[in-house]
C-alpha cells in the first residue's frame, strides 16, 4: 500500500463499502477517507471513480462485482489506466497476480467459513502477496490475529461489522482498517 492509503487509515481506520448507488453520495459526504466500491458498471465506473476522488477520498474498485467487464487482465489493465482507481478488490488470486505485476494495489478478500477456507486463504495471499487481505466476515478477533501472524500483511476486517464493540474488536485484534456499507459505522 502506498503512504497515503496508511495516512488516511490512521486518521480515520473505517472504509465505506458502497454497495448500492443510493449509498454513494452519503459514502462521500461521510468522514470516512477511503470507499471500496461493491457496484457499478461498465457505463457509470469512471463517473464514480471521478466524484469519489474530486472530494478526496480513495477508491478501490471491487472489480469481480462490476458489471460489464470481464474479470481478466484486459479488463484491469483499461480500469487501471482509464478509470484510475487507487486499487482494487478482488477474491481472485489470479487477479492478484495481474494486478500486482502491473503495479496496481490489489487487496485480497478472503471468506473465512470454515478451517479449510483459513488455511487455503493463507496459503493464498503468502503466494499472491496483495497490499493487504480483507477478511470477511470481520467480527472473528481471533482469526484477525492468525491471519496477521501467519502472512504479516494489512488486514481489514469487513462484514457483520453491527456496532462500536465490533469494530474495537476487530482493530484490537490488529486488524488496520474495517470496512462497512453500514452508514452508521462511517461516522464513528
């Protein structure tokens, strides 16, 4: 991750997860320095990716879940260098790889069900390497810290975020960041 991405999650560790157009502009009006952008599409990407960072926030693009673009290294390459996201979101190791080797930060969301689905992950990103690992869901404090110790990469805690309590939690842990599409949460 770059400086700036640390610097603006020191002053304020919650990320608004813009799931829903309706979400945007009060993503924007938030206190919150960074979005992580869960919809859009092929027509309205760059126009989100514009308004976002003219107010001054960070953006990073969920690719898997825009619509109209398919999910290989061509459709990264014209988001990276026409939308001009600061990174992107992907569960996609491959995409991890693609992102990395053209110098965009790539943050891996990893789904933690299940033992299985912890090894796998970790064993995932140690090969991958993103910028940092979203952990989903992000209320588990103890897997927050195994998934730190074991790859020493940014961790962000993201989804079933609820409350306060949540979210001291999860930062307690060691987790960086939380990202949450709860609008109550942004103005913690």
């Amino acid at each position: 991750m770059n400086k700036n991405f640390y610097k603006k999650v020191e002053a304020n560790p919650i990320i608004a997860a813009v799931n829903s157009m309706e979400k945007l502009d009060l993503a924007i009006e938030s206190p919150c320095e960074i979005m992580f952008l869960l919809t859009g599409n092929i027509f309205n990407l760059k126009g989100i990716i514009d308004q976002v960072k003219d107010q001054g926030m960070d953006i990073y693009v969920h690719i898997d879940l825009m619509e109209g673009f398919s999910k290989d290294t061509v459709a990264l390459k014209y988001i990276h260098e026409n939308m001009k996201p600061d990174g992107i979101i992907t569960t996609k190791s491959s995409l991890v790889k693609k992102a990395k080797n053209m110098n965009i930060r790539a943050i891996q969301r990893l789904f933690i069900l299940d033992s299985l689905s912890l090894e796998t992950g970790i064993h995932s990103v140690k090969v991958t390497r993103p910028d940092a690992i979203e952990i989903m869901p992000g209320i588990m404090p103890k897997i927050i810290k195994h998934v730190y110790n074991k790859t020493k990469l940014p961790v962000i805690a993201g989804g079933l975020i609820k409350d306060k309590d949540d979210v001291i939690q999860s930062l307690k842990a060691g987790a960086m960041a939380i990202s949450t599409s709860k609008k109550e949460i942004w103005y913690m």
